[in-house]
C-alpha cells in the first residue's frame, strides 16, 4: 500500500467495514452570521458544502435510517460513522451539541464526526468532546497555512487560530481530520511542503484532500466566470499530492485526494473528470514510481 487509506485504516481499526453516513442539519457559521464577517468562504455556496448528503429536509432520525438501509445493502457495511457535514456544528451551544450525539449513537456506530472551525472550539466543548464514550473526531477546516490566501478565501480567521485550536485539542486527546485544498488560487508547493511539515508537527491523526471545485454561485464562481482565477492542471495537482504523501507521517491516515462534487452543481471540478479516475491514474504513478507514505519523513525534524 502506497499510501495509509482510510478503508484499510478503519477494517484494521473495527475489524470489518466501515461506512460514513453525513447527516445534514440546518446552521450558520460565524462568517456568515456577521460574529466574523458575513457571505462565507468564497469557495463555499449558499447552502454550504453538502453535495453527498442524502435527505437533508429530513428529521435526523429518519435520515440515519435511510442512509444505513441505503448503505447496508449497497455496500453490506455494518458499522459506522455518523459524520454531522453541512457548515460549522460546533457553532452551537454545548447542550444542543452533546443532543445531537445522543440522537445518532447506537451500538452501530464507531465514531462521530462533527464539522468545525477553529474559532468554535472554546475549552468548555472540547473537554465534554473527551469525556463522551464514543471516538469523537473534529472534521476541522484548515484549508492552508497561509494568511494571505485565508484572507483570499474570507476564511474569517488567521493560521495562528488554527495552531492554537491544535494544541487545545490535542490537551485534551481529541481527534482531527484536517480538510486542506492544495491548489487554492495562489497556492504553491511550498505551501503544500508547510501544511504537511504541519500536520506532523501537530501529530495531527487524520487528513482529507480536496482539489479545488468552484459551486455554482459561490463569490469564487464570480472570479472564475470573469477569467480571474489562475487554476493549476491536473499533473501539477499530481506533483502537490506526491510531495505531501512522501513527507507525511507514516501513521497518518489520509481520508481523501480529491474533491467530490456534482457536475451541475459545479462550475469546475477535478478537470473535468472523475474523482475516480484521477485517484485511479493517480495511483499508477505512485506504484510506477515505487513512492510511499513517509519516504522523505524526517522525524529529526519534531523531535
């Protein structure tokens, strides 16, 4: 195996396989709402980045049994994790956050994720997070190590907000996955090389890869309608993706490599071809290559 997935990772964990079922819930976030600032992310569309959720106008028990019959039967997967998606779940009050927790746990069920933000996890909620009995993972969005590009993007909060949610989180034992994009507008491999260098230094469990795609009426479509947007092609994604995998912790579990997204909820997205055929393609080269998760880790580098 050329790089830790995250299939292998979870029959190796659970001893069989594992599915994620999102689950979609009605929220804001804080640079919406006007606490941060207000229009979002401008990669982000008005109705946040759902595309894989399945009856989101339903109450949440009744999409969790949708989704598991759903599942159960295409996939004959038996246990899994309730992944709560769409915008910022931590943005909420303690109360409503651990209701939502009771509501989807069952014997089941391994794990829960909960999409967060750096600037919605005060200590109060962290330390209820270690304390439930159930693996509790925080799908953080950090997107890059990079002020000017956050900036770009309306992240809403600098690189220093995400060190500092790091180490909170890591006091208290809790579980990351970080969402990164590596070919955000302006972006450069080195920005690759210091989000990786990051991640290690942070021991940080678990990350996903996106490749950029642009939803139809997010502020980031406006740019690229108008020809404003200098987009990387799909081998020079490739170069980010080897040079990330080769540096990163070999415990590291990597979720994803690409983007998901549907065709006409989209602007642009993965080069117009299918996610599966770039991990595909992808992962010929590694093999042809003979390249390896932690070829060029360093761990003289955070001792």
């Amino acid at each position: 195996m050329h790089y830790r997935k995250f299939s292998s990772y979870l029959r190796q964990t659970y001893g069989e396989k594992v599915y994620k079922i999102p689950i979609s819930l009605d929220g804001t976030c804080p640079n919406r709402d006007g606490s941060v600032g207000v229009g979002g992310c401008t990669i982000c569309s008005e109705g946040g980045v759902g595309f894989e959720l399945h009856h989101f106008a339903k109450p949440i028990e009744e999409q969790l049994r949708l989704n598991k019959a759903h599942i159960s039967h295409k996939y004959r997967a038996n246990k899994f994790i309730i992944y709560f998606q769409n915008y910022t779940t931590t943005y909420r009050s303690i109360d409503d956050i651990v209701d939502l927790l009771t509501q989807v746990d069952g014997d089941d069920v391994v794990e829960i994720g909960l999409s967060a933000r750096p600037d919605t996890l005060p200590n109060e909620l962290l330390a209820v997070l270690a304390d439930y009995p159930k693996k509790i993972v925080l799908e953080l969005g950090v997107q890059l190590f990079n002020d000017r590009i956050l900036s770009d993007i309306n992240r809403g909060h600098d690189v220093a907000a995400i060190l500092d949610a790091f180490d909170r989180i890591n006091q208290y034992g809790l579980s990351v996955c970080a969402h990164l994009i590596l070919n955000l507008p302006g972006a450069t491999m080195e920005d690759t090389v210091t989000a990786v260098e990051t991640l290690n230094r942070y021991q940080i469990e678990r990350v996903k890869l996106h490749s950029l795609y642009i939803p139809k009426g997010s502020a980031i479509a406006k740019d690229y309608l108008a020809g404003g947007l200098e987009l990387i092609g799909a081998m020079d994604y490739y170069d980010r993706l080897e040079a990330f995998i080769r540096r990163a912790h070999p415990a590291m579990v990597i979720e994803r490599l690409f983007g998901r997204a549907p065709a006409e909820d989209s602007l642009f997205c993965n080069w117009d071809r299918s996610w599966r055929y770039l991990q595909n393609e992808f992962e010929r080269r590694l093999a042809a290559n003979q390249i390896f998760q932690g070829d060029d880790f360093d761990e003289t580098k955070y001792s």
